[in-house]
C-alpha cells in the first residue's frame, strides 16, 4: 500500500491559471558552444517529480439511520453528539431518567426478559449484560434461560441506568424484569454519528423515526489520468484547491473503504468526481539532459567516454530525462551524441 495525501476541493474546478504554474518548470539545457563537439557532463540524481491532471471518481453509501423502537417519554439528557462513535453498551440518551444503551446487530432483544424465560435472545441478552462487566463469573449454562445468575445481571443493569425495578414471578422465581425499551440497535458494531435528532425537554420521536443518523459516505474510489506514470513512486498527491487528508491507494489506485472516512466529510454528499493534478515523486533517480538520450532500433542508450549504455528512460520533463539500467552506466555522458558523434547508434 502507498499512503496518499489527497487535498479534496469543495470546489471541483480548478483554474487553468494553477494548472499552468504547475507545468512551468525550467528547462534543463546543459552548455554547449559548438554543438559538433563532444560535451561530457555527470550524471545527476534528483528525485522525479511527474504532474498530470486526474480525476478522483467517488461512490457513496446511503445514510445510516438508527430508528426509535418505540420506546416513549420525555428526553432528560443526550449523551452523544454529531461527533460522537458509538458502539455496544454507550449510553445514548435518558428517557425520563432512565438511560437507553446501544445494542449490537448481533444483540437481537425483542420482549422484556426476566426469570424463567427462554430463547435465543435470552442468550444475547446475556452476552450483552457479560459485555457491560455486569454478569459475575462466566456465564453458566444453559445460557438460553434467565436463571439467577442472569437475573443478578440484569437487577444490576437496572440500578447502573437508572431504570425501574419492576418484579415478575414464574415457577421458576422472582425477579426483576429487562426492559425492550432500555437499548437502541446500532446495524453496525461501531458507527460514527453525525446527526443527533434528539432535544432535551421534548418527547421522543415515535417508533420508527430517525434518531441518530450516519450521513452518506464514500466507500469506493479510484484516481484516473489520461497519462502513465511508471516512476517509482514514494509519494503520490492528488491536489485541489482545499483541505489536505490522508489515505491509502493500492497499486491499481483503488481506495480501501476504512481510509475514505474523513473524504467524504468536506465533501456534499452525492460527489461524483473531483479534477485536480496528481504528483508522483520517485526516490532518489538519475538523469541526464534529454539530449543525451539515443533512441535507435535496438532500444534507448547514453554515450560515455568509452561508448554507448543502454537505459530506459522513466520520466522526461524539463529537459531532463530520468532514466533507469540493467548494467552500470558512466558517471560521465556525452550530452550531444547525435550532433558530435558520426555514428551514434545504440
């Protein structure tokens, strides 16, 4: 992977008068009074730096609601914010006093539950109570039926929120009652709210009503250019005029979905694609003047003192051409072969 940084615009367009600056580099001409003489030079080392305009394309997800279950009462206090990351067990909100807890997708919760009940969601229950510190030991089987142990746990989850302790018998005892109404379900093991639809002071919205909302985010991503750029990159920026974030392109310049996150919040949700200039700087690489490259019918070689290297060249920009080897090359080249030698072939 190759961490990118990625200036995102809120404005897509960039003006032409940026997009030339970027292009305007000095040319590279090395000193040459006569022309028909041979001119040796040392090859240089620089990192490349190669711009070219791209094109960030952009998918978004749909909004992520969680809804009310119909729980009723007046909103005594909020307990998260529109920055907020809320997991299994945070405490979201009090109705009335009495505080509701988010619950996991994997925590399906459906009635009250007290002693002598049975079910599958009498074992998620009690994982649910075991994540909260509140079930003493380990859970002892069967796990699909309130026994005391259980019943312990949620007794103690009732005094730790602050809800009523209400008893129901059954053959099988006497206990306190779990109420449906004192967890929310989150569809996602963690998630980032960006919307609290909740007001102190007034009732709770009825059932199935957007309380806390996960705005759209982008969860595929892919830069393109009209150009290949084979350098060797040690950094690669997408530019625009505005924020810097950071995230990860692979090779094939994919964007894995957890790094898209802080894209998608400078950004109005439904974007489709953002124009700007993409920079690739390679480590450290040789050049030489472009001049000095001969490209023949056996490929591309320099000319030393000694005679012709072959090298294929990366990247050419400003009169340099930056240029890569299987065998050594000279540390000094002639920077006017075709001019100053009579048979410059490769």
């Amino acid at each position: 992977m190759r961490v990118v940084a990625v200036f995102v615009a809120l404005l897509i367009v960039i003006p032409a008068a940026v997009i030339t600056a970027l292009w305007n580099v000095d040319p590279y001409e090395p000193p040459m009074d006569d022309p028909t003489v041979s001119v040796l030079m040392p090859v240089g080392l620089d990192r490349a730096v190669a711009r070219v305009p791209a094109r960030l394309d952009l998918e978004w997800s749909a909004p992520i609601e969680v809804l009310s279950q119909g729980q009723s009462g007046m909103v005594t206090s909020v307990h998260v914010d529109d920055r907020s990351v809320v997991t299994a067990g945070t405490a979201l909100f009090d109705l009335d006093g009495s505080t509701v807890v988010a619950v996991g997708p994997g925590a399906v919760l459906w009635r009250d539950l007290a002693v002598g009940d049975e079910g599958r969601d009498v074992a998620a229950l009690g994982r649910f109570l075991d994540s909260l510190g509140l079930v003493e030991d380990e859970l002892d089987p069967p796990l699909d039926r309130v026994g005391p142990q259980l019943s312990a746990a949620i007794d103690a989850f009732l005094t730790r929120f602050g809800w009523p302790r209400v008893l129901r018998s059954a053959r099988a005892g006497t206990g306190p009652v779990f109420p449906v109404d004192a967890v929310l379900y989150l569809p996602y093991d963690q998630l980032a709210i960006d919307e609290v639809n909740l007001v102190v002071g007034q009732p709770l919205p009825g059932r199935g009503v957007p309380v806390l909302v996960h705005n759209s985010t982008v969860v595929a991503a892919s830069v393109t250019t009209d150009r290949q750029i084979d350098l060797p990159a040690e950094q690669i920026v997408f530019s625009a005029i505005g924020e810097q974030l950071s995230i990860e392109l692979s090779d094939d310049a994919s964007v894995p979905l957890q790094s898209l996150a802080e894209v998608a919040a400078v950004l109005e949700a439904g974007t489709a694609a953002i124009d700007g200039i993409l920079t690739v700087t390679s480590g450290e690489m040789r050049y030489v003047p472009a001049s000095a490259v001969v490209t023949g019918g056996s490929g591309q070689c320099v000319w030393g003192p000694t005679g012709p290297s072959p090298v294929t060249v990366v990247w050419s920009q400003g009169g340099r051409a930056y240029i890569s080897a299987q065998t050594p090359i000279p540390e000094e080249i002639i920077v006017n072969p075709t001019a100053s030698l009579a048979d410059p072939s490769c």
